[in-house]
C-alpha cells in the first residue's frame, strides 16, 4: 500500500481544521491555561501518563499550590512526596519528580530549562515529555506524540486503523513533523492529542471528525482491521486486578494513611498471598517507596 503522504495545499487545510476545532471544542483542563508556568506543564505531563485527566486535576491543584516551584518540591520531604501522590498509580513518578525538581534546583537555578537536550538530561524525564515541556511551556516546534497522536497519524496518513506498537519511531517524528506549521506548532500539537483523546479514539467518532476529509482511512473506504490486529490491539490492555500493581497499591495506601511505623504482620492482611505480599512489599522498599525498622514499615523520611 502506498503511504499518503499531504502536499502543500492539505496540510494548511488540516492544520486550520484542527486548530478551529480545538479552540472550539476542547476540554477545559487545570493547566491548559497561559498562567501556567513551565514547572505546571511538566509536573502535568508526568502525573498524566498512564492516568486519567479527572484523576490528575486535582492532585496537581494540590502539589501546584504546595510545591508551586522546583525549589520547593526538592525541599520537601519524601514521605509528604509520596504521601502527596495518594493513589495517582505508578508512585515512583513521585520520587522521580523530587529528584528532577532537585536537579533543576541545583543545575539551572529553580528555572525549568528549555532546550529538549536540557530537559531530557533531567531524572525520570523521557522523550515524550521533554518535547510536550518544550512545545507547551515554551512554544518550540517539536513533534510530540503520545498514544493518541500515533493513532490520529497512523489513520490519517497511512489509512491504519490500529496502532501497531507503543512506542515512537523515527517514521513516527518524521510525519508528524511534516504536519507542524512553522507558526502554532504547538497548538496543532495540542489539538492532535485532543482528537485523539476525543474523536479519533479506539472506536472512532468519523461522523464529528473535523477532518474527515482529509483522512486516508477514510479515502481507502474504512478498511476494517486484520483480525491480528485486533488482537493485538486487546494484548495491549494491562490487567489490574491480581497484579503486583495492585498488591503494592494496597500496601503503599495503609503507609500513607498510618500515623506511625505498620508491623509486617498487621501490612500482612492486605494480601492472601504471603510470596507475592512479600517481593511487593520488598521491592517497594528497593524502589526507595518505603523503609522499615526491623519487622516495622513506614514510608520514606
């Protein structure tokens, strides 16, 4: 199959349907707002991955009005770090945050600096977010995309239904920075995701699509999926319950809420698996989430 490729006359046309659409329809979300500093752009991108925006808004109300400086995060100590994350998930992007607040502190003065080389030299900072850091905080042309925006592209420019994998590849920056403008970048960037978080989802909303017209899965007919795909697409979905996920959830919620160090047997309860209670617990203890006294728990000081 050849790949469409836009000429020059599409994609200013794609770019200003998005760009419309997007001031017309998009959510209003906490740090979607100019008064947001670079600091509230990258404290957003990480509590937002792998959860859901009406989880992250307010923890990052909080944290925001808490630790409203990279300073002040790096000041903080660990167990209101982590006691601060609650049940956003992942709680290791919490100690991540502290460390990067901390090498912003001591490497660029508190300032959040703004060359992707800069930013992807910070602690837990990937690709992903030095480019949404670098185009949201600072307006720069850089391709950044997430699950949503490689959906939106795979069906707009190569007439894919599915995504085949998770991760970006070189083909992946090379097309959607064709699609950038030199000017509002950014806000096309913004409007890709919401698209994808919106209409272009999973199971697609073609019939409110902004650019519909302009889409080759569209054009190609709506090729339904290959029965590969699909399943491929359902082996993607991580499982919850059972999982080590849950179990070290479970643990890390008792040690946020305890006033005092939580002997082993009482921690204990939380999971009728002594084996996969104990490399949870211990392993919580490996990542830094938690430290013990003996047979007592508690976390980090």
């Amino acid at each position: 199959m050849t790949h469409h490729s836009f000429n020059t006359v599409e994609i200013p046309a794609l770019n200003k349907a998005l760009s419309s659409w997007y001031q017309a329809n998009a959510r209003t979300i906490a740090w979607r707002t100019p008064a947001t500093s670079p600091w509230g752009i990258l404290l957003s991108e990480v509590m937002s991955q792998q959860t859901p925006v009406n989880r992250v808004e307010p923890a990052w109300r909080e944290w925001m009005n808490t630790w409203p400086t990279p300073a002040a995060l790096a000041d903080a100590p660990t167990a209101d770090v982590v006691k601060a994350w609650g049940s956003l998930g992942y709680p290791r992007r919490a100690l991540r945050l502290k460390e990067c607040a901390s090498a912003i502190t001591t490497r660029h003065g508190g300032k959040v600096p703004d060359t992707l080389e800069e930013l992807l030299a910070l602690p837990g900072i990937g690709q992903y977010t030095a480019s949404a850091v670098a185009a949201f905080a600072f307006g720069q042309r850089v391709p950044v995309i997430d699950t949503n925006v490689r959906r939106v592209v795979r069906r707009i420019l190569d007439g894919r239904y599915l995504v085949r994998s998770n991760t970006t590849t070189k083909k992946d920056l090379a097309q959607v920075e064709q699609l950038l403008p030199q000017q509002g970048a950014p806000l096309v960037s913004v409007a890709l995701m919401e698209l994808g978080a919106l209409i272009c989802r999973p199971a697609p909303l073609c019939e409110q699509c902004p650019v519909q017209q302009l889409c080759t899965w569209q054009q190609l007919g709506c090729p339904k999926p290959s029965a590969e795909e699909v399943e491929r697409a359902k082996g993607r979905v991580q499982k919850f319950h059972g999982t080590d996920r849950q179990v070290r959830g479970k643990i890390m919620h008792v040690l946020r809420t305890a006033t005092e160090p939580v002997p082993r047997s009482e921690l204990a309860q939380v999971w009728p698996d002594a084996a996969q209670f104990d490399r949870c617990l211990f392993s919580l203890v490996e990542d830094g989430l938690a430290e013990h006294t003996k047979e007592k728990f508690h976390l980090p000081a």
